[in-house]
C-alpha cells in the first residue's frame, strides 16, 4: 500500500506497529532539523468505555483502555516557523506517543525528511493489514458449523 493511498486517520496506527527504535532514530534526524518541544505534558491512563443500559438507559463501565497522548511543537532553527503534531494511542506509552506525534507533525507539514515517515506508515501498514488477516483467519478456522445441530434435531422430531 502506497503512503498516497493510506488516509491521515491511521498514520498513528500505522506508526505504532513500526519498530522503536526505527522510530527513535527518524526523531533522532528530526531533532537535528528542528527544535522539539512538548505543548503540554504526555500524559497516559485508562480511559473508561462507558456505555448506555439498552433496556433502562443507565450508564455502565463496559472496559478500561490504556491510552497516551502527546501534543508536540518543532521549530525551524532559521526560521520563525512553527508545526504541531499530536499523537492518541492505545497503549500505556507516553514516549512512543511522543514519537508518533513528531512523526504527525513531519508528514502533515510535508516537512523535510518526510518521505522516511511515510515509509515508516506504510511498513506499519503492511504489519496492521498482516494482523487483520490472521485475525479473519483465525475467525474463519473457528466457526461452528451449526448446520449439524439442525440436522440432528430434524432426526429427533421425525421420531416423536
């Protein structure tokens, strides 16, 4: 899958299945380019998946998720000028949150340096749609053929 054709919603995803340190040495080049600096503290936690009681409406706690977040500035050392980058992931990791987030701002602004991201979401890419296809594999190999069950409960109404 070509970096044109993979949607700017899954370049955090797509990054988060790349390897670390492929991703620590692609911030290492971007910190000798530009200034990096933190717009506001990574944080991480779990977030709470609350849902609605189908029958009464009342709210539940259906799930905790471990999520990180990361907002970061790069500036130009010879210019006055300024791109941001933000990161959400699902993973208790405000590093590597910070990571991706510099990665965002480099592919968002095309900034120099920004074809070795997007090679990096399109190996994450490939890795993602690997997983997706073993998940449907492993799905397909465990459905229950029912269509037994119906026949051995046709046989038991054919004796009544």
């Amino acid at each position: 899958m070509k970096f044109e054709d993979i949607s700017s919603n899954f370049w955090c995803v797509a990054l988060g299945r790349c390897d670390r340190e492929d991703l620590e040495a692609a911030v290492e080049l971007e910190s000798e380019r530009y200034l990096i600096r933190r717009m506001q503290l990574s944080e991480s936690g779990l977030y709470l998946l609350q849902m609605a009681d189908s029958v009464q409406g009342d709210p539940f706690i259906l799930a905790d998720v471990p999520v990180s977040m990361a907002s970061v500035g790069l500036y130009c050392r010879e210019e006055d000028d300024f791109h941001l980058g933000t990161a959400v992931i699902m993973r208790d990791d405000p590093a590597l949150a910070e990571y991706i987030a510099v990665g965002d701002a480099v592919l968002r602004n095309r900034l120099e340096g920004w074809e070795s991201w997007a090679d990096l979401v399109e190996i994450g890419m490939i890795r993602l749609n690997q997983t997706r296809n073993d998940r449907r594999g492993i799905l397909a190999r465990s459905r229950v053929d029912l269509s037994m069950l119906s026949q051995a409960g046709e046989s038991e109404e054919e004796l009544d």
